[in-house]
C-alpha cells in the first residue's frame, strides 16, 4: 500500500498558527489520516478545480490538493467554516 506525503503551504502553515492550540491536535490527526485514505468518507470535492478537495473537522475546514502521480496531498487552507470559502 502506497502512502501519500503530505505538505503544506506557507499560508496553511500561517492559518494553523491562527486556531486555538486545543484544537491543533485533532486537525493534525486527521490530516495524518489522509496518508494512507486521501479521500475519505465525508470528503468534497471542490467544484470548478480539478484535484482540490475539502473535509470537515469539527467547525474547521482543510482545503488540500491530491496530486496522485506522485503520492502528495497538499494542504493549502485550514480556517474555520464561516472563513474557509473567503
């Protein structure tokens, strides 16, 4: 089985460095899922982009790209849900 490595952006990095740090720990956990499952159950698909999807955590939302070719899955947004679209 295949694993994907995950990345992310400066600006995702930046966006985690805004959430409170108690809920850090579970954002980080489910992205850590996405290595071995980059489409989970639950998980959409953005409309109009061709490999960027978002999954749901708690009232946070992670925006990432799957790059399959070769096995990476880039986080480019983790914001709360009423700021995630912005």
């Amino acid at each position: 089985m295949d694993f994907y490595r995950i990345e992310f952006t400066r600006s995702a990095e930046k966006d985690l460095r805004n959430i409170d740090k108690a809920k850090i720990a579970a954002i980080y956990r489910e992205i850590e899922q996405l290595k071995s499952s980059p489409r989970p159950q639950g998980v959409k698909k953005l409309t109009g982009a061709q490999r960027t999807y978002r999954i749901r955590i708690g009232d946070y939302r992670v925006v990432y790209e799957i790059e399959d070719e070769v096995l990476l899955i880039l986080v480019i947004r983790i914001a709360h849900r009423k700021d995630v679209c912005r």
